[in-house]
C-alpha cells in the first residue's frame, strides 16, 4: 500500500482575535447551583401548596390525599 502524501499551506488569520474564557470557580458555581436549587424548590412548593388548597375548596379527597403525599417531602426535616 502506498502512502499518500499530505501538504498544508497555513494562513495568517486575518479575523478577529479570539480569547479563551476564564472557567469559572468552584465557589461561584456551587453558590449559582444552591440558589437555583432554592429558588425551584421554593416554586413547586408554592405550586404544591396552590393546587392543595384548590383540591381543598372543590372538596376532591382523591385529589387531595395524592397532593398531601407528595407535599410530605417538602416538610420533611
């Protein structure tokens, strides 16, 4: 088998310059995780709370007995 030969001709880039980008710290991304975490544990909750209260007002037991589980894990300390 014979071998191929390659060529390469390089261009100077007349473009603009492009920068790596600092990573972020360790620090700054476990705080941005924690706060997220908070903020959408905090809305289903809400959620959870709004659709209880509903189940409640309409008088749907089933209803309210399904949500009333899946709430225990929110208090649960």
């Amino acid at each position: 088998m014979n071998r191929q030969k390659a060529s390469y001709r390089f261009y100077r880039y007349t473009g603009k310059t492009l920068y790596a980008k600092r990573e972020i710290s360790y620090e700054l991304r476990l705080t941005a995780q924690l706060v997220l975490d908070e903020l959408c544990f905090n809305w289903n909750k809400q959620k959870l709370e709004m659709a209880i209260n509903h189940s409640v007002d309409t008088g749907d037991k089933e209803q309210f007995l399904l949500l009333s589980e899946a709430y225990r894990s929110y208090i649960w300390e």
